[in-house]
C-alpha cells in the first residue's frame, strides 16, 4: 500500500469504531422502527389491564338506565356483565335506575372509573379476572334503604353442639 493511505485508513477505521462503540445496542424486547429509534415490544399499560383503557363516552339515547349505560361501555372491553342471579336484588334496582343526564357524556376517563362513577359510591366494582365478569356489591347496609337482602348471601352463626 501507498505510505499516503495508511493514515487515511487509520481515520476511517477510528470513525467505524466509535460509531459502534456510540451506537445504542438494540435489547431483546426492543424493535427498531426507524434509522435512529426503538421502541419496547411490550404490551401497553391498557393492553395489559383492559379497564385502565381510557375512554370517552357519549351514551346514545337509546341508553336509558344505568345497566344500559354500564352494557354498552363493557362491549368491546373483553369483560361482561354478571348474570343476574349472581347479582343481589338491590343490584337489580341499581341496573334498572334511570341514566343521570350528568352520566350522558364521561371523560375522558378510565373504564374502570367510568364503572364506577355511573354505580356510585355506595356500590364497589367486583371483578373476576378468570371469567372477565364484573359484578356490583353493596359497600354497606344503608339505614333506611328498603331493600332485602339476597337469602343466598345470609351467614348462620353455628354454636358447638348445634
């Protein structure tokens, strides 16, 4: 070779290594969508936990209770209503209640908050992971409420000897 290539060479062979030394170096969970970015192949937050989707609901007004409203934010959620014989009679009315002109329109909102916001706060959202149902439970008996509660749900005190 030429006694003039040599440091040319040496340049080149300089400037090949520090931008493999600079250059990130891809993981496995790691998917290169252009020249100079990456992205984690990883599910999103809402893929993972499919009621922290975030969602903005404007009930048609064909919605006209309260479980109309929670059927038609559950239908492309993956999770569904609990049939009714799961559910306790004061569920039932809370299902069949008229739809709160302020509910028409949530969000922007998680599902889940949604859920909970057209249940109120005397109700808890109760979720079966297994199975994607979602049920609504009473907190606690309300003094003065007329409601029965559901005879499958009573507890019998047992004594020894009985």
């Amino acid at each position: 070779m030429h006694r003039y290539c040599w440091p040319i060479l040496v340049f080149v062979y300089a400037v090949v290594g520090a931008c493999v030394i600079v250059s990130p170096q891809l993981h496995a969970s790691e998917v290169q969508v252009g020249r100079y970015s990456a992205l984690r192949a990883l599910p999103t937050v809402a893929q993972a936990d499919l009621l922290s989707t975030t969602i903005t609901a404007r009930f048609p007004e064909r919605i006209q209770t309260v479980g109309e409203a929670v059927r038609y934010l559950l239908q492309r959620s993956g999770y569904r209503l609990a049939d009714h014989p799961v559910a306790n009679s004061v569920t039932a009315d809370l299902l069949g209640l008229p739809l709160p002109t302020v509910h028409r329109n949530l969000g922007p909102i998680t599902l889940q908050q949604a859920l909970e916001t057209l249940i109120g706060p005397v109700f808890r959202l109760v979720l079966d992971p297994v199975h994607r149902l979602i049920a609504f439970e009473l907190c606690m008996p309300v003094p003065g409420a007329a409601y029965q509660q559901d005879s499958s749900s009573k507890v019998e005190d047992l004594k020894d000897g009985e």
